[in-house]
C-alpha cells in the first residue's frame, strides 16, 4: 500500500511532500484546511494532535516533519539526499536538521501566530517583532554555511537543504524574505528551481 501524508498548503508537511516527490516515491496526499484540528474536527480521529504532517506509512505513524524526512530516506533510500555516518560532513548534516525546525521554523510560527492566527485583540506586535528578530538572527548560520556552495553539505542536495529551505519557503509566504541577505537569497532561489520543490509546492 502507498504511504499517505496528511498535508496542508503552505505547512511543515511541506518538507516529507518534498522529499516524497524528489524520491519518487508512491504516496497518497491528503490535502486539509489548515489548521484541521479547528476547520476539519474530524481529523483528530486519525491524528489526535490534529496537526501536519502525519504520514501512515504500514504500521508507522510519524508527526515531526524533519523526523519524517529522516525516515524516508533511511527506510526507502539508499538515495544521494541522505548522508551517512561515514561521510565527513555526517554531523553538520544532523546538525541542520534539528536546528532546521527547533531554530528556524519555531521564531516563525510564533510570528504567524502573534500577526495573523490570533484575533486582532490577541495579536502582540511586540512578541511578532522579538521573533522576527530571532529569526534573522539565527539565520546567520544560513548565511554562512552558503557563501561559497549550493548546498548546506556534502556538496549535493541533501534533506538538511530541504528542511531548512522549507523555512525559507514558510519566511517567504510571511513576507520575511525581504530581510534576506545576498547569500541566503541567493541559495534560496536556487532551491526554487529544483524541479521536486516545484512540484511539491504546486501540489
């Protein structure tokens, strides 16, 4: 049977629909509301947190984006968007997958949160500017890492580039890109060419 991903546009489900069709995998996609556990009640009889991703793959169930990403290419792979414990670059790779969602990605869903999730009396300007901030700030890491390359590591695309792109693509839909600087944006546009994140993106 095909794995299915539940999935909402714009969302961490994203990053596994990205892998997904950079693999080839088969997989079935389930497009929801976002988010569902508010617009489609339902869904929390199939995934109790109510959020995406949430892959069924057999007897797996998974949540964490970043996570899921990790399984595919260990359960499906040997595939060049993985690095092994044996290549030199093994370690930064880890590191940009954690650091992918816990450092990047969080900053931002607070923002989401505190500018357009929350009704206007909930929303706090000060709490979306202090995130906002926190976010760039980290994204010097970014910066960096791509001043002389493509890719994060191993000198190929590899999912830390998807999990971190996938930040980028979320900072980009908030209008946080204009903060961009000249490398990140560079390494960002090349990531938007990549025929799989086209495709995932339309999907």
């Amino acid at each position: 049977m095909a794995m299915t991903l539940y999935h909402c546009t714009g969302a961490r489900s994203m990053r596994p629909l990205w892998v997904m069709e950079e693999m080839g995998l088969d997989y079935e996609l389930v497009v929801l509301p976002f988010p569902p556990r508010v617009h489609q009640k339902t869904y929390l009889g199939t995934n109790p947190l109510g959020t995406v991703p949430y892959l069924v793959d057999g007897h797996v169930r998974m949540t964490e984006s970043a996570g899921i990403c990790h399984y595919l290419v260990g359960r499906y792979g040997p595939t060049p968007i993985a690095v092994t414990p044996d290549e030199p670059d093994y370690a930064a790779y880890l590191n940009w997958l954690y650091m992918s969602d816990a450092t990047l990605t969080f900053p931002q869903t607070l923002f989401l949160r505190y500018t357009r999730l929350e009704p206007p009396q909930r929303q706090v300007a000060q709490v979306a500017e202090d995130y906002r901030r926190w976010f760039h700030g980290r994204l010097r890491a970014v910066e960096a890492a791509t001043a002389e390359r493509a890719f994060l590591c191993a000198g190929r695309l590899t999912i830390a580039d998807v999990c971190v792109g996938y930040a980028l693509h979320l900072a980009a839909s908030l209008g946080l890109d204009v903060d961009f600087k000249e490398n990140t944006a560079r390494y960002f546009a090349g990531l938007k060419q990549i025929p799989s994140y086209q495709r995932a993106a339309a999907r």
